[in-house]
C-alpha cells in the first residue's frame, strides 16, 4: 500500500439549494419551453439568489434542472441558474450551495407537550373551532390557523386526503414550515393524520378538538 494514499475516503454530503418542483397548477406549455417551476424554501440559498415561487429553472450550472438535482453536489459549491419568470423573462442568479438544515425529530419546543386529539370537529362547529378556539390558541400561530381551515374547506366523504406538495402551495410556504406547523397542532391534540403509506395512498387529515376540551366529553370514539 503507498503511504501516501489515504486510509478512509471521505464522503461529502449533497448540498442544500431549496426548489420543488411544482406538480399542480402549471401551465406545461411553459415548463417544455422554459423547464420546471418550482417551489422556492424560504431563506434557501435559492431564495437568497433571487429565485421566487413559480419560476422556471432552463439550467443549473449548464444542465437541467433534474440532472443538477438527481446528483447535487456538496455545500459551498457555486451556482449559476438560468431562470424564466413571467413578466421579467430570462434572468440569472449566483450562489453557493447550502448545508442540509438539520430536521426536527422531536416536538419544537419543550413548551409543547403532546395533547391527545378527541372528537372530530362537525361541520356545526367549524366557525366556532376555528374563530373561538384555534385563532386564540396561546400555542398556535397564524400559519396554524390558516392550515386548519383549509384541511376543514378539503373535508371529503373519506377524510381530508391534500398532498403535503398542495397544502404547501395553496399556505404560499415551505415544506419545511407547513411541516413545523402540522407538527405543532398534532402536539396540541386538534390535528390527527392517518398515514396512507401502506395503501400506497396519501395520508388523511382529521381535524379535532382535543381529548381535555369540553366538545370531547362523553365522547367514545
């Protein structure tokens, strides 16, 4: 063995730039002329470079926006992304690539505790849930509000089944933060997800009060 050659090869981690790529509302049209519209993460360093919700990516660092993205490569590494947006048109943004921010495994905060979810909200009782309890929930902010009515408006014969991709859109939001913001509300026990992983499904939403507040009283189940 030389020397010289080193014993472990290090592996660098994949960089952070912050697009989606948008999968609703698109017009196709633009996306075969102009490339893909994305979903730009808040403080990314996408965002940071100018690029905003709904523009078009032709390139990155002279490939297409999936090739750049299918093998990213790690932090601190330039990039040079030639973009379309209507009304502008062709325009190009400079940066650096990020480090992964680091996911949240356990509850945000040691403020929030986990609080069981109770009975379903009706349909009777949204205005109140929402405008009487949510919107003055010490716990809760506006994003969470917000989140809670939308799930409500989607209620369907099945459950509420929004992708994360949809609720993250119609919110104008990042993943990052809608998930933040339905982690915060199934810890205060008025948000319960059924995960439709094993039916190759989306997962449900359930709106509820929690298992403690009155509405849940005699409540079975």
């Amino acid at each position: 063995m030389n020397p010289a050659e080193p014993l472990i090869t290090q592996v660098l981690k994949p960089g952070y730039l912050g697009l989606t790529e948008r999968s609703i509302e698109v017009d196709w049209n633009s996306v075969v002329v102009h490339g893909p519209s994305v979903i730009v993460e808040k403080h990314s360093p996408a965002w940071k470079a100018g690029l905003r919700f709904g523009d078009s990516i032709t390139s990155i660092n002279g490939v297409s926006y999936d090739a750049f993205c299918s093998a990213l490569p790690p932090a601190g590494t330039p990039f040079r992304i030639v973009a379309w947006r209507d009304g502008l048109g062709t325009f190009t943004v400079l940066g650096q690539l990020g480090a992964r921010p680091r996911r949240l495994s356990e509850p945000l905060s040691p403020r929030f505790r986990l609080v069981p979810s109770g009975k379903p909200v009706s349909r009777q009782e949204r205005p109140h849930f929402v405008l009487g309890f949510i919107s003055r929930h010490p716990r809760l902010e506006a994003r969470d509000t917000q989140l809670l009515s939308l799930l409500l408006d989607h209620e369907g014969p099945k459950g509420i089944i929004p992708k994360r991709q949809t609720l993250a859109w119609i919110l104008r939001c990042s993943l990052s933060s809608l998930d933040r913001s339905i982690r915060r509300c199934v810890c205060e026990g008025v948000l319960q997800i059924k995960s439709g992983k094993s039916q190759r499904r989306s997962n449900k939403y359930f709106v509820t009060w929690p298992l403690s507040h009155s509405k849940s009283q005699n409540w079975t189940g």
